[in-house]
C-alpha cells in the first residue's frame, strides 16, 4: 500500500528481482485480498474482489525487470473465493460461500477454473431449507453510472404480491458488499422472514476500480447517499415491493449511513436499524481509537479551520446536524467496548431519538466490541432485530 494512513488504499503484490522491487499489480485496476506463491515458484495466486464477488486469480513472475505480466481470473460466477488453501500441481484448494451458503471446501482446476465440492458439513441443513434467489441488477447513478446492485428475494417468491424491502447499507465504508455469508447480517434469513433485500455495491466498495473504491473518502455524505436512494426508488418501482413498507438497516459506516439517512430520506423509509454507527463526527473524533482512519477518511481534525475537506466532513457530512429532520422510528445498537465507534455514538443518537418523541430502542452489548462474538448475544441480537422490523414494518 503506498499511503500511509490510508487502510483501504490498494493492494498491490511487489517482488523484488536483481534486488529491485517490482509491482507486479501496478497496471491492475483492482486490489488483493489475500495470496500464495505457486509451487513451482514461477506464479503467485491471489484472491480480489470483481464486480460484486470476490475470485481467485494468478499473476506469472516475469524474470527480468522490463518483462511485464498482468493478472489473469481462474475462477468466475455469482460466488466468494474467500480464501486459498494450498495448492497441489494443477488443483488449488479453496474455501468458498455466496449469499445462499456457508463456507465450504474446493477444489480450482487452475487450468480452466473448474471448482468441485470437497465438503458438505451444510447439505443436510440446506436440503431442508427453501432458500432465496440472489439477482444482479444494474441501476443507473445520478451521475450516469453503472452501479452492481443485489435484490435478494424471499424463498418461494411470488411476484404477485407485495414484500416489506429493506435497503442494506454497507460497512467498512470500503468493504466489499461481495457474495458473502454472515451469521448476523443474514440475507438469507433476512429473506426467510418475508423481506426482499436491496444491497447496492455504491461508491466505496472495491472489485469496480480503484476510483469507484477511492471515492467515498472525505464525501461520506455526498454521491454514495444518493448511490443508496436511487438503488431503493429502483426497486420501489416494482409491483412487488411495498413502497409503504421500506426500511433501511446497516453497521459501522452502514450504521453512519442509517444515521445520515433519517435527516434526509424523504420519508422513503418507515422504520431504521443502526448498529453501532457514527452519530456525531466530532465527539467520535475525539474519542475513537483508530485516529489515522479519521484522520485520511474524514479529512483531518475538526479544528482545522483551513483544511477544506476536514470541515465539508465535520460541517456538511454529520448526522447530528440533521436530527430536526428525524421523524422515523429507529432501532440503535452499540457495543460497550467498541473502541472504533465508541459507546456515546449509540447514546447519543438514542437521546436524540427519545427527546424528539420518536419511537425508539436501544439495544446495548456491555461486553461486545464492534461486533457480536458471544454466541448468546448474537441470539438476542437476531431476536431483536426481527422484533423490530416486526413492530415498525
């Protein structure tokens, strides 16, 4: 990575021939995950994410410095490589998941990218389960581009009727919204409990170049928010979705983004869930222990009167400054030892949502950090979540 202080900056791989480093990724315009060097030497194999997903590639090492190489995809389809194994001649071992799975073992053909299932710790779960139907959809930008969004349906979908839609903000804010599995942020339960899920991959995600992935530095409340309300209005349009019945859900900068969207939906959304979000800039500022993300993402420190980006951050970008708009009930969830986001950003936005007389809930982990990692609290945490979306949806 070449700037300091920047953790989503690109990953690339550097070799070093004749003693000299060489970037072999340089001319690549995507970022690595992950990689292994090839048995023999004369490869390395990595896994990055691509368009919505995330896929194992290899990269040839050239033997001398003025021999250039670039990176070549083994594996394609609506699924995660999410981590390499080990390889084995002309076999590479893989774990890989998608939206409708748990991770389990593969195998690549490294010669055609062929993959064929090695375990099946889940198919006895999933053989007795109706599960949903992932779709890729492109939607339109409000500044003319072409944005991956994915529309996750209830099992045993019926076009005919009218489904509750939910608008999943994502994290990081530079994460990958990919094929991924988690035991919280569920699609597919999400899915089972009668909701169609609208992920849009907006401005900051990785595997679309590394501008799309860049941009959403120091504009956190800019093109990414109007990113999330095309993709949800998109949606809208259809016979299917319940316009009545919106609601948007999300942690950490997917947490921020519920935040910001209550002062400015529109009334497009009926009911919110924010886990441990950023609510107020400043105070996060002077709190949170990751003092160089703040200081690349947003800009810099409050204080600096000078710095134009720093203060569009803290002045135009903070969701505290809109809570006069806020008119929707809101479910808040926070960790007691989240150091990243600490605890007042969660108190905060539950006082400011209690003095307003909105309907409201704080949901409070003493023991949890910026995730739910005890088994019991996750329990709560999906008994909670569905209870809400149940009450105000």
């Amino acid at each position: 990575m070449k700037r300091d202080g920047y953790e989503a900056d690109k990953n690339d791989i550097i070799i070093r021939i004749d003693n000299k480093p060489v970037n072999l990724t340089a001319t690549w315009d995507g970022t690595v995950n992950s990689f292994i060097w090839g048995e023999k030497g004369n490869k390395i194999y990595f896994v990055a994410p691509v368009l919505g997903t995330v896929q194992l590639f290899e990269i040839a090492i050239p033997k001398k410095m003025d021999h250039k190489s670039y990176p070549k995809q083994i594996t394609k389809g609506q699924f995660d490589v999410n981590g390499i194994v080990g390889q084995s001649d002309n076999t590479m071992v893989v774990k890989r998941r998608d939206m409708n799975h748990a991770v389990e073992i593969y195998t690549v053909n490294l010669s055609n990218g062929e993959m064929t299932q090695l375990t099946h710790v889940n198919d006895a779960v999933y053989n007795s389960l109706d599960l949903s139907t992932v779709e890729k959809r492109m939607i339109e930008t409000t500044d003319g581009k072409d944005m991956l969004t994915w529309v996750i349906y209830p099992p045993n979908f019926d076009a005919s009727k009218k489904y509750p839609t939910l608008l999943y903000c994502q994290g990081g804010p530079q994460g990958a919204l990919s094929q991924f599995y988690s035991f919280r942020w569920n699609f597919q339960l999400m899915a089972a409990n009668g909701y169609i899920i609208v992920a849009p991959s907006r401005r900051g995600m990785p595997g679309f170049g590394v501008e799309w992935n860049e941009q959403i530095s120091k504009d956190y409340g800019g093109q990414n928010m109007q990113d999330y309300l095309v993709a949800i209005d998109e949606l809208a349009k259809e016979s299917y979705v319940d316009e009545n019945r919106l609601g948007s859900i999300g942690a950490s900068y997917g947490g921020f983004s519920v935040f910001y969207l209550a002062g400015m939906h529109e009334g497009r959304f009926k009911s919110f869930i924010s886990h441990d979000g950023i609510f107020n800039q400043r105070s996060m500022y002077g709190t949170t222990e990751e003092l160089f993300f703040v200081n690349w993402d947003l800009g810099g420190p409050y204080w600096d009167k000078d710095n134009a980006a720093a203060q569009k951050s803290f002045a135009k970008f903070n969701p505290i400054d809109n809570v006069d708009q806020w008119d929707t009930p809101i479910l808040i969830i926070q960790g007691g030892k989240d150091y990243r986001v600490p605890i007042g950003q969660g108190l905060e936005a539950f006082q400011a949502a209690q003095l307003r007389g909105i309907k409201s809930k704080l949901l409070y982990f003493p023991q949890e950090n910026h995730w739910v990692l005890n088994k019991h609290n996750s329990l709560v945490w999906q008994r909670e979540f569905y209870k809400w979306l149940k009450e105000t949806l």
